[in-house]
C-alpha cells in the first residue's frame, strides 16, 4: 500500500496513472488537469451503449478553475455495473486497472468478442456509481475552459 495511504487509494491512483498514459488522450488529459487522475467530484453526464456504433462515458470533470466535458471511447465486450444513476450523478474517484479474468457464461460464448481490458470504477459521492469493464480506444475533450 502507498506510504501516502495506508486504504491503497494512493496505488489506486497511481495505477490510474500509469495507465491513462498507455490510452491515446490518457496522456493529454493528465497534462490538461493537472497530472493527478483522481477525478474527484466528476460528475457522469453520460454512458452511451451502442451494439453497432461507438459507446461512450462523458464526465464533467473539475479541477481547479479548470473544467472540461471528457469523453472514454469504449469497445469490446462492455460489462456495466452501475446503480443510482439520477440528474446529478458525482462521483468521488475514478479508478482504473487491467480486469481480471471472469467466468464466460455460455450465453456469452461463441460472439467472438474478448472481455474488456481495463476495470472502471465509479466511486459513489451522490447519484451514480459502478464499475464498468471494457477496452478504452480513446480519450477526448469535447469542451474544455482554462
């Protein structure tokens, strides 16, 4: 666990890190808000499933006197996990990992489709949270102030 903090947050975050680094726009977005990937009162505005287009989270993300309309480009099979979604969705952190492997269900077999590469989680604050699993093809900035 990180020196900073015994729960694991802080290895947490430095995995989130690390990891946005290796995402086109990950590298970006650290640059733009400040290098610390916490995420800390983000608000989810949106999550966009689509079998046959492009699926997406858009947060409204906060950091400082900056704000920005950041939008995860998901592929892959897409697992969600999310509860409480309402008109104000904070969140408190976001983290993200390398999955885990899971158990294929037969129903799932044979779609040629491989489980996601990375584990989001959307730590809760007020209104939505979960954990969503897919591959992250990209991230961008739809609408950013200094």
């Amino acid at each position: 666990m990180s020196a900073l903090s015994p729960d694991g947050i802080g290895d947490e975050l430095d995995e989130t890190t690390a990891l946005l680094g290796t995402i086109p726009g990950g590298t970006d977005l650290l640059a733009r808000l400040g290098s610390v990937a916490d995420f800390h009162d983000a608000e989810i505005v949106g999550l966009t499933l689509d079998r046959s287009g492009t699926s997406t989270l858009v947060l409204k993300v906060t950091e400082g006197p900056k704000q920005a309309l950041v939008r995860f480009t998901l592929n892959q099979w897409i697992d969600v996990n999310l509860n409480g979604f309402s008109q104000q969705n904070v969140i408190n952190r976001l983290t993200i990992r390398r999955t885990k492997e899971r158990r294929i269900e037969p129903w799932e077999s044979g779609t040629g489709v491989q489980v996601g590469e990375f584990e989001i989680t959307l730590a809760p604050c007020f209104g939505a949270y979960g954990m969503i699993r897919a591959n992250i093809e990209r991230i961008e900035f739809l609408d950013y102030d200094t």
